[in-house]
C-alpha cells in the first residue's frame, strides 16, 4: 500500500457566483477547482510572504547603503567606552 502523503483540509464558505467563476476558471486551464484554488492560493501567499520580508531598495537607497557598508562611520567615544566595558565584563579581551 503506498504511503499516504501529508496534507491538510482547508474548508470555506463561498457565494455561488465565486464558486460559478472559480469552476469557469479551472475549467478554462484543464484542472480541478481544488487544484486551481490550491494553486491561486498558494501562489498569493508566496507574493504575500515575499511582500513582508524582502526588502526593496530604490537605486539611491542602494548606493547609500552600500556606502555605509563599504566606508562606516566611525565609532562615537561613547560607544568605543561602551564596548571596552562589556569586554571587560565578559573578558573577552
């Protein structure tokens, strides 16, 4: 007996005329209505993902950023003293 793979059921309440579209549409691509609305949804929950974590930069944004990386500011007394203090508690000296 082959093994069964792992899945999960996902239920919703929809109207007819979105379930009547949803049918139109799969059938316009050759697929079931679980297949398309599988595939929709999962194509827009990796556009959304993508949306909340890559950040996208503007040509100037990138130049300043690479800037920064390749000639940082230098390091205020302060936090020259600050380091100093953790490494000492730490001794990591």
């Amino acid at each position: 007996m082959p093994a069964r793979a792992n899945t999960a059921r996902l239920e919703a309440r929809i109207s007819t005329d979105l379930h009547t579209m949803l049918k139109r549409a799969a059938e316009l691509q050759g697929r079931s209505v679980s297949d398309f609305v599988v595939s929709a949804v999962q194509d827009a929950a990796q556009r959304a993902i993508e949306q909340a974590e890559v950040v996208r930069l503007s040509l100037s944004d990138q130049h300043n950023f690479a800037e920064a990386l390749l000639s940082p500011p230098e390091t205020p007394p302060a936090l020259q003293r600050a380091f100093a203090r953790r490494n000492k508690l730490l001794r990591t000296e």
